[in-house]
C-alpha cells in the first residue's frame, strides 16, 4: 500500500501537470486556426469585393444599355421598318445579356433574377408594342409606341432593377 502511495506522489501530480498543459496547447492551437481563417477570409474579401463592386457596375451598364430609351436611340436607323428594329433590338438585348452572364457568379440570386426579369419585361415590351404597329411600318412609329408604354409603365422595367442593385450594393456598405 505504501508503494502505491508513493507511486501516486509522484505520478498524480505529473498527470495533472500533463492534463492542464495539454488543455493549455489545445486551446492556444484552436485560437491560432481561428485566427488563420479569418485572416484568409480578410485577404479574401480583399480580392473579392472588387470583383463584386465591378459585377454590379457591369450589370447596372447593361440594364441602361437595354433600357428602351438608350437602345432605340443606338439601333434605330432612318430607312428602318418596325420590323427590322424589333428584331435589331431582340438582338442586341440576348447579344448583351450573353455578354454578362458570368457576373451572376458575383451577386446574389435574388438581383440576377431581377435582372433576368427585367430583360424579359424589356423584351415582352418590345414583342407587345410590335403587334400595334404594322411590321412593314416606319421604325419610328415602333419607336414611339415602346416609349410611350415605358411611360404608361410610370418605370422602364430596366430602372426598377438599377433600383434594386444599388439598394443591395447599399446593404454591402
């Protein structure tokens, strides 16, 4: 009995010194993973929100350029008929939405299906105003019966979605 007592003096106190200086290092080697991921999160965010900031201004450009004001103004030529413009316009507005479809990679879902149904609007706007013109038509009379069912609207379909992205962008900041 004495033998064990004396194995215990000496054992115990080491177990104890082992027991503390292991919950010690555990904890300091938990606090530096800690602190190493938030620093690669830091430099992360670093190289991200550039990266974002730039696919909101490259989205907010394509809203404006197919906004129906900016692209009748870049596609309607003199000699064109309704239906030349109507499908001028169809095509730019794909053309630049193939342009820019990376960039939802960079924003939420819920701003990349705005801009998805902005474009959609912007294009049912375009087909609904065609059926009230006669497609062998002067451009101009297509021309004038888009704008005046962006102004019926009180909105561009493209403005409510520039709306939404700079509120988002404002949440960021």
């Amino acid at each position: 009995m004495e033998t064990l007592f004396e194995v215990l003096k000496y054992t115990l106190p080491s177990l104890i010194v082992f027991g503390t200086s292991y919950l010690i290092i555990r904890s300091f080697l938990e606090t530096d993973q800690k602190k190493r991921k938030m620093e690669l999160r830091m430099a992360n965010l670093k190289t991200i929100t550039p990266i974002k900031l730039q696919a909101y201004e490259r989205l907010t450009l394509f809203l404006e350029r197919i906004s129906p004001e900016s692209i009748i103004m870049r596609i309607m030529e003199p000699k064109m008929t309704s239906r030349q413009l109507q499908s001028g316009l169809l095509k730019v507005i794909r053309a630049e939405y193939e342009h820019n479809l990376s960039q939802q990679i960079y924003i939420s879902a819920q701003a990349w299906a705005v801009i998805k149904t902005s474009k959609e609007q912007t294009i049912k706007l375009i087909n609904s105003s065609m059926d009230k013109v006669d497609r062998d038509s002067p451009a101009i009379e297509l021309s004038k019966t888009i704008l005046e069912s962006t102004v019926a609207l009180n909105a561009s379909p493209t403005q409510a979605a520039i709306d939404f992205l700079k509120g988002e962008i404002q949440q960021v900041f």
